[in-house]
C-alpha cells in the first residue's frame, strides 16, 4: 500500500511516499522537505499568511520530487493522507486541499491525520522501532507531552505542560540572548560552549509529584539573568536596552544552564512516567528530540534502569510528510482508516487546536 503524506501545519512543506508494507514493516520510498526557516529569520517568528504562501509555491514541485526519487507515478499511489490538525488554520487549508483535490482526480481514499500522531509513530520508520506499549515523550516547538501508549490510536495522556512547552522555552530563551530565529538549535549550539553549572536555573515543577510541565517561569528566569549580566537599563515598561551586551561566554554559560534545565526536568518525568506504568519502553518524538544533550541523558538514565529507548531519524525528527503518510499506514493497518464514501467524499475541515488525548478516528477528507 503506497501512501503519499502531506505536511503543512506551520512552517515546513512536506510531502512523502510511504509503503505500508504487507509484512507490517513501513519503508520510506521518497521524502522531500522545504523549511521557510530564511523567509520567516526577517520578523523573528512564524507569519502565518507568509507561510500559507509559501506551502502553496512549494507543494507541487515537492510531490513531482519525491515521486522522482521513488520512481514511481501518481497511478501508484494508493491513498493520500494529509495533516488536519493541529497548527496554523491557513497553512493546513493549503496541505488538505492540495491532497484532497488530487485524491479525487486519481479516485483515491484522502485521510486526515493528527499531527502529533504523526510524531508519535514516526520512530516506526527507524532503523530501531519500537514496539507497542511504550511511554512517549512528545516534545515539539509547541508540545511537551507524556503519553502511555498501548496500540495505534490507543493514547492515554499522563502529562502535559500547562503554559510554554519545551520547545517555547528554548526559543524564548535564544531570543533574550539575541541568537535569532528559530532560537532552539542555535541555543543548543551555544550551549556546547558553556558551563552548564555557571548559572543555575530553576527546574519548574521537577518535584510536582505528578506528570505535567511548567517552563514560562524558566524563561522569566532567563530574563532577570540576562537583565543583571546586561546592566539593562528601561526605556518604559516594553522597552529594554542593554547598556553593557552579554559576551559570547556569558551567552553560552546562560544557554547551557538553560538547556541543562530543560533536559533534567524532561528527563526526570520521563523516568517518572517509565516507573509508575512499568513500562519498560521510551518513544521520544518531535523537534526537541533531536537535542543531543537530551539525547545523552535519557540514554544514560534509560540505561541505569533497563529501558529502551527509540528516536525517530533525525532528519525526520523535524514536521515531515514521511510522518504523516505512515501513521496513515500504521492506522490502516490498525483497521482505524476506512475505503467507504466517507474517504471519498473529498470534503475536508481542518482542526487548528486537537488534543491528540482526544483523537477518534480521523474524518476522512
């Protein structure tokens, strides 16, 4: 079963083609990807109409490619599976109608799927996937996430953030520090040159006793520090100068305190999450997945304790349309997606806000 996926919650255009595979084991045949990454550095974050354009400029030359790398032709394809929720309304609009006007004119089931299912499973793609049950960590730029995980489509949320995620954490603290956008690699890449002990930051809600996350008193945190190492002086109440700038090794000692700070408290929960389901299986999923240090210290505390520990590839830890096109295999797979007239009915919404705790079967477009 050929499935090509879709892609455009926010700010990266993808498309890709997956083979479900009759033997239960899904492999990638072509994967393409744009970033607006360059377009979006000039205003320090995401414009939302900025990026519905761009999806609609990339989308088509993106299938021609990975169809080309696949060396496989529209006919081929199967079904079509396209990412209804959650992000931006505009950019989602642009990857459902694309994938569901192109599914009609092949006569082909489109599926909408969740975009956080889509990080979720993409592990599956790896060259070690998991298996069912497993705990997940989901960390993406909007998301910070602890799932039990029993099936597909079987999601059972034991915590969450209830303000920044990790993700805002790390790009608000990069943006303090004036590193540019998107602040969360260039943070950590800072980072590798500091003494994470230099400065000690808080570690919000370590010591909870539950699952959730807190980071938006990390970041004010982060401010109050920069504010004392700047010698900040105050224009009025939104303006601020820095009346004697940070020196490189003083950004990188704030950024690795702040990463360091970050990581321990998702590691901890993590091991926490591990303990009280006794599960012995990890799942990380989404754009902070791919922090080497996070990476580091959850290996080595996954191995003091016996547990496993799966990653996506980390050129699929970023938003994909690889993702997409196989939880729409994995799903199929499940029995969750159906060939009535419903997935041919080519009517599609989208949901800009969609806890995947939440999710039923998706509404076939």
């Amino acid at each position: 079963m050929l499935i090509l996926g879709f892609e455009s919650s926010c700010d990266e255009t993808g498309v890709a083609l997956v083979d479900a595979g009759v033997d239960g084991t899904p492999r990638l045949l072509g994967h393409a990807l744009h970033s607006q990454i360059e377009m979006h550095q000039a205003y320090g974050g995401v414009v939302p109409e900025l990026a519905s354009r761009d999806h609609i400029r990339r989308v088509l030359p993106l299938t021609e490619s990975v169809l080309s790398q696949a060396g496989v032709g529209l006919g081929a394809v199967d079904a079509i599976a396209y990412t209804r929720g959650p992000g931006l309304a505009g950019a989602l609009l642009v990857g459902s109608g694309v994938a569901c006007a192109l599914a009609m004119a092949l006569d082909r089931p489109a599926h909408g799927i969740h975009h956080l299912e889509g990080h979720l499973l993409s592990p599956f793609l790896s060259a070690d996937p998991p298996s069912f049950p497993f705990v997940a960590l989901l960390v993406s730029g909007g998301h910070s996430q602890l799932m039990q995980v029993t099936g597909v489509g079987q999601y059972e949320l034991l915590g969450e953030t209830i303000d920044d995620a990790a993700g805002e954490a790390f790009d608000k603290s990069a943006k303090l520090l004036g590193l540019g956008y998107p602040g969360g690699p260039a943070l950590s890449r800072m980072a590798q040159l500091g003494d994470p002990e230099k400065y000690k930051f808080p570690r919000p809600l370590m010591h909870s006793g539950d699952l959730d996350f807190s980071f938006a008193g990390l970041k004010t945190a982060v401010l109050t520090q920069v504010k004392r190492l700047a010698k900040v002086k105050l224009d009025g109440p939104a303006t601020m100068h820095l009346a004697d700038p940070l020196t490189e090794q003083e950004k990188a000692d704030v950024a690795a305190g702040v990463q360091a700070a970050i990581v321990e408290v998702l590691v901890r929960k993590s091991m926490k999450a591990l303990k009280e389901t006794g599960l012995d299986r990890l799942v990380v999923a989404g754009g902070v997945g791919a922090n080497a240090h996070l990476r580091e210290q959850l290996n080595t505390a996954c191995r003091a304790k016996g547990v496993r520990v799966h990653y996506p590839e980390l050129h699929l830890c970023t938003d994909n349309g690889a993702m997409i096109a196989l939880a729409a295999g994995l799903r199929a797979q499940a029995g969750l997606l159906s060939d009535d007239e419903d997935a041919t009915r080519y009517a599609f919404d989208v949901r800009p806000r969609w806890p995947l705790a939440d999710l039923a079967p998706p509404v076939s477009g």
